[in-house]
C-alpha cells in the first residue's frame, strides 16, 4: 500500500468536510463522515511532521 501524498490527504479532507458542512445526510453517514475527517487529519498532521523533520534535516546538511 503507497503513502498518500499530502495534497491527496488535503483534498480527501476537503471533500469530508463538504459532506459534514451540508448538513443534509441522515446521521448515521455524518457520524461516518466526522469520524473520517478525524483520522484524515491526523493522518494529514502526521504527514506534516515527517516533511517538517526532512526539511529540518535538508536544512542541517546544509547549513554544514
């Protein structure tokens, strides 16, 4: 299995969102929705830091 890109994450979070911001789906599918954005954004905060921490080291390596 491939590691989503951030971007993919963001859109796929995005798109969640949608869904939760019209408010129009029974509960059962908003509840299923929350619980989605919940796991894309920590997934999206966790690609955040593994990005952070290879910029800081690019950043190290260069400052040598």
């Amino acid at each position: 299995m491939s590691e989503r890109g951030l971007d993919e994450l963001l859109a796929d979070l995005e798109r969640t969102m949608a869904r939760l911001a019209s408010g129009t789906a029974p509960l059962e599918e908003l509840v299923a929705a929350h619980q989605d954005a919940v796991k894309l954004l920590a997934e999206a905060q966790a690609r955040l830091a593994q990005l952070k921490a290879r910029a800081d080291e690019t950043a190290e390596l260069l400052s040598e």
